[in-house]
C-alpha cells in the first residue's frame, strides 16, 4: 500500500487522503484515490505548481514565521526573526538545504505570477530593467522577451545566481541587499 512505501500509519495516513478529498485536492470513487486537477498542481511534473510552493510554506523558519504573525504586528520585526534573530537569510545560509527548497518555492511562485504580471505592464519606455532579488531569473527573462529593446539585471544571492547564463541581454550580479 502507499502508507507502508511511504512508512505511515496506514489509518491515519487514510484519514489525511479522505480528508484532502473533501476539501477538493483528490477524488475517491470505488474506494480508490484518483488525482484531479488540484492534485495535478501538487506533482514535480508541473513547474509553475503548487508542490514547492507547499514545501517552502513547510519550512521551519517560516512555519514558525506564522506562529509569530501577532508579535510581528505588534513589533514591526519580520516573523522569521523570532525563529532565528540574525534574520531570513542568515538562516537559509547556514540550512543550504532548506535555501534550495525556498528557492524552489519562489521560483515556482514567480512562473505562477509571470502571465499575471509581464502583460499588465509596458516595459518598453525603459533601456534596462533591474529585477532585484530576481531569484533564478524567470520574471526578467519573461520581460525582456517581451521587450526586445532593453537589456536586463538580475540581482540575487550568490548560491542562487551561480549556475545562470545570463544570455545576450542579461547581466547577472550576486550579492546582499
């Protein structure tokens, strides 16, 4: 069964699925799960889906960041610095592992956003574009293929702009801001 692959309890690993169907994520007919469109988002196959986005929401920093959300109201200090007080990025510096996984996140975040955004808004008044904290550079690749008269910045963190070619228009830097 899925619960003994997965090393669950097989009750309660049922009661979770049952529960997500009712909520819409799968659908149960012949006592069989069977994925549906919403379960489709949840899969690696889809890029622009929600699985990372879900995973990254799962991270301790900023689980814990929700648990925070009164004291942030009331302090104006960001959530995550009630989990790790050297701040959000101190943090993932030292849990490359969780990095990768918001990186991922937000990187699926921004391909869900991209057809929301790129159409909405005329870049071609502008020569260059600065995307800052433009993670793996989805967002302002899809701007400058819809503006062939600028050129492009992309400004992130060294680990995640150090595997991208920046191409002909596109110029990659790294660092803190």
């Amino acid at each position: 069964s899925l619960a003994q692959d997965l090393g669950v309890e097989e009750v309660a690993f049922g009661r979770v699925i049952r529960h997500l169907a009712s909520i819409g994520i799968f659908e149960i007919h012949d006592d069989a799960v069977h994925p549906n469109a919403a379960s489709r988002l949840l899969c690696t196959a889809d890029a622009s889906g929600l699985l990372a986005l879900t995973r990254m929401l799962g991270l301790p920093i900023i689980w814990d960041s929700f648990r925070s959300m009164g004291d942030a109201v009331r302090t104006g200090r960001p959530g995550t610095t009630f989990h790790d007080p050297d701040g959000f990025f101190a943090y993932l510096d030292r849990h490359p592992r969780e990095s990768r996984v918001y990186d991922d996140g937000m990187s699926a975040m921004t391909r869900r956003r991209i057809e929301r955004i790129v159409p909405n808004y005329d870049f071609s008044g502008f020569d260059v574009i600065a995307d800052i904290g433009g993670g793996r550079g989805h967002l302002i690749r899809a701007i400058l293929d819809r503006t062939p008269s600028a050129s492009g910045i992309l400004f992130d963190r060294e680990q995640v702009v150090e595997a991208i070619d920046p191409g002909d228009r596109l110029t990659v830097h790294a660092g803190s801001f």
